[in-house]
C-alpha cells in the first residue's frame, strides 16, 4: 500500500495541501476502495497511483476553481467521487451523497464511518425527486462527476442551489458549449482543464438570482 510521502507526489500536480491525519483516512478509504471494487463495480481503475490521481486529485482540484463551503449536494456519487473524497479536504462541508444504487450506499456509508467523517448523508434519491421533496435553495455548492443524462440533471440541480451557489462539472471540453447554451440561466466561469489530463475539464456556474425570485 502506498505511503504518505507517495501520495504527497501524487497529489503534487493539482496544487493540494493535506494534513497527515488527512493523507491517513485518504489511505483508509483507498484499502475500502479496492476491497469492495472485488466485489461491485466501484471503478475500472485498478492500481493505487491512478486512483489517487483520476479520483482524489480530480476531486480536490475543484478547490482552485470555486471556494466550496456550508452545504454540499453530490449527484450520483457512485464511489465517493468527488463529494466524499471533498471532505478530505475541507472537513467542515456538510455533505449530502445522492446515489440511487443501494450497495454503493452502503459503500459510501462504510467509507464514512471507517474514516470517522461527520455531517455526511447518504441519499437513494434520483435528483429529479430530490429536487421534489427537498426545500428548494438549500446548499452553496453542487458537484456532479461521471454522470449522464445531464440535459435533465442541470437544471434540477440548479433548482437546490442558493443564491450565489456553485454548481460543478467534471465533464469533456467538447460538452462545454452545449452545456452553456442550453443553461442560461446560470453564470458560467471558465472551464479550467484538469491537470494530467488532455480534454477534461472542470465547468463551474454560478446560480445569479434572489431568494424568491
């Protein structure tokens, strides 16, 4: 298994600095990654190092493009990526993981107790009912990663934001202009490429509008 020393030079590329405590639930949460990827389909991604850099180091590199903080809602959460992984480095986000497949679940409910993370819940939502039953302007920021059906997806999403919130994509630089075009209704930074890859990039919006309106 790796060491900290070896995740530290992992992590380099995308400019994040955590703690040793950090690193070692990082490290805690990676041993559940690989042991539960036996048995379901967590991620294709077989080795340690990749895993630190595809999904750690993907996950936190969101911490350059906007300042998360307060409530986080992660749509299809899959195995933890990005908003479990989020809470490595920013501990004081209140975390809510949607995930409709129930042995993932129970993963990301495991990964959560194992590295004694607070304030994180676990939803089998779909966002679309989500968005129904949850107060409407309810979190600062939303990340979406490895997620289809976006063209429905965007706009619930949205729909939970507060005022001044961020919503974050992990997608393709090919799907930036469709993605803009057809969600006027969010002010669009940028898109800011993700270190050690050729095409992908992190899109964040910014939900302009007041509470009520």
């Amino acid at each position: 298994m790796l060491d900290r020393p070896t995740v530290r030079e992992l992590l380099r590329p995308f400019d994040v600095s955590l703690s040793d405590a950090a690193i070692d639930r990082l490290l805690e949460y990676l041993v559940l990654l690989l042991r539960w990827n036996r048995k379901i389909n967590l991620t294709s991604i077989a080795t340690p190092e990749e895993c630190i850099t595809r999904h750690f180091g993907e996950s936190f590199f969101v911490s350059h493009v906007v300042k998360l903080r307060g409530r986080l809602l992660d749509i299809g959460s899959g195995a933890g990526f990005p908003g479990l992984a989020l809470k490595l480095l920013l501990p004081d986000l209140e975390v809510v993981l949607l995930e409709p497949v129930a042995k993932k679940r129970a993963f990301l409910k495991e990964v959560g107790r194992a590295c004694g993370m607070s304030s994180v819940r676990v939803e089998g939502s779909r966002v679309q009912e989500f968005a129904r039953e949850e107060r409407l302007f309810s979190f600062d920021g939303v990340t979406i990663r490895a997620v289809g059906g976006l063209g429905s997806v965007i706009p619930a999403a949205a729909g939970l934001l507060k005022p001044n919130g961020h919503l974050c994509l992990w997608v393709g630089e090919e799907q930036v202009a469709g993605i803009r075009d057809r969600n006027p209704g969010l002010r669009w930074l940028d898109p800011v490429p993700i270190p050690l890859s050729k095409e992908r990039q992190i899109l964040a919006g910014r939900l302009e509008r007041s509470q009520g309106t």
